[in-house]
C-alpha cells in the first residue's frame, strides 16, 4: 500500500506559514501583556485613592500631607509604613508600576517606587476641589535614572522639576492618573503640561 508523505516543498510552505502566523501573532500577544500591566499599574493607582479617601474621612475631609520640614510623615510613609493604620502587607506593590519593571529591569528585590501624589493637593480640604473629576491626585513619575534600583519622587507638579519626564510617559506615551473623583486614566505629555487648574486647587 502507498504512503502519502510530505515533499520538501510542502514541508516548506508549512513551515513559511506557521512563520507568517507567528509574525502577526506575537505583536498581538506583546500588546495585550503590555495592557494588563497597564491595567495592574491603574488598579494600584485606584487603591491608593481608596487608601487616601480613608484617611481624608478620618481627618477632617484633609487630603494627606507630603513631606516638608512641620511635618516629617510624607503620604507614602503614611500610607506604606507598617506603623501605620492604613497599612496592610501588600500595600507597598500599590507603589509600583509593572510596565517601569518591563521597560527598565531592576534587580531581585529591588523596590521601584514609581507613583506619586500631587504636590498641590496635600494638605488641601477636600472641599476646596470645585473639580474632582479634572484634578490630579496620584500618576506616574520618578526623579532618578530609569534603572536605578530605588527611583521615586514623592509628589509631582506641573510647575518646577517634579513635573513627570518624557521617560515616563511608559504607557504608550501616557501615564497613568487617578483624579480626586477616583477615576483613572492616561494621559499624555501634553494633556497635563501647562493645565494648573489640574493641578491645583486654588487655580480651579
């Protein structure tokens, strides 16, 4: 009885379209990854927001200050410190941003603090905000070279050197925002440039 098998050629050809499928697959598959770690990046933004909504309630509707020489606790010492009420083992990852992993490696243990509240909101009333839904509380930033083992900036502003850097902006080309609303969305580099009145409250 005969046998059917394969000739070089088609043997080939399979193997060209498995290529070809492997080409327009892959592209797909490394967006949807960098779209879930975009989506944790936004969670953990969301529960800092949480986070910062309870501590407002129980302290006079008053966002949480940063640090500065009067008062020595920075909201992420507050929020982050095992000493503090509003802590809880996994909070510290609420800090962190998967795609800054990604994009710049860090090594084993290393702790990239990557968010950062809004310089011109701590220590406001709540109260004060006419637009929640238009004014930044937390997004993405830091101040050292991307790969250094501990990068972070504590605030962000939108006039002086905290003002996020165009590396960044990792999201493609966004990063990610939390408004005083609890909303979460990117944002480009020029949706937040020269908007003070999305930043601070005295301007809204």
């Amino acid at each position: 009885m005969r046998q059917n098998k394969f000739t070089l050629i088609e043997l080939l050809v399979v193997v060209a379209i498995i290529g070809i499928l492997m080409s327009i697959l892959l592209p797909s598959l490394s967006k949807a990854r960098l779209e879930a770690k975009t989506a944790v990046c936004k969670s953990n933004e969301k529960q800092l927001y949480i986070i910062s909504e309870t501590y407002s309630l129980d302290n006079n509707q008053t966002y949480v200050y940063s640090w500065d020489s009067t008062r020595p606790f920075a909201w992420q010492s507050m929020f982050t410190y095992s000493t503090s009420p509003y802590y809880s083992p996994n909070e510290m990852k609420v800090l962190e941003c998967p795609v800054a992993h990604q994009k710049y490696p860090r090594e084993e243990n290393d702790f990239h603090r990557i968010i950062n509240m809004n310089r011109h909101i701590t220590g406001v009333k709540q109260t004060e905000v006419k637009d929640p839904a238009r004014m930044i509380l937390f997004g993405d930033g830091k101040n050292s070279d991307p790969g250094g083992s501990n990068y972070y900036r504590w605030t962000i502003s939108y006039n002086d050197a905290h003002f996020p850097l165009e590396t960044d902006f990792i999201h493609r080309n966004k990063i990610n925002i939390v408004f005083s609303d609890g909303h979460v969305e990117g944002r480009s580099r020029s949706s937040i440039t020269g908007h003070s009145d999305s930043w601070d409250p005295a301007l809204q």
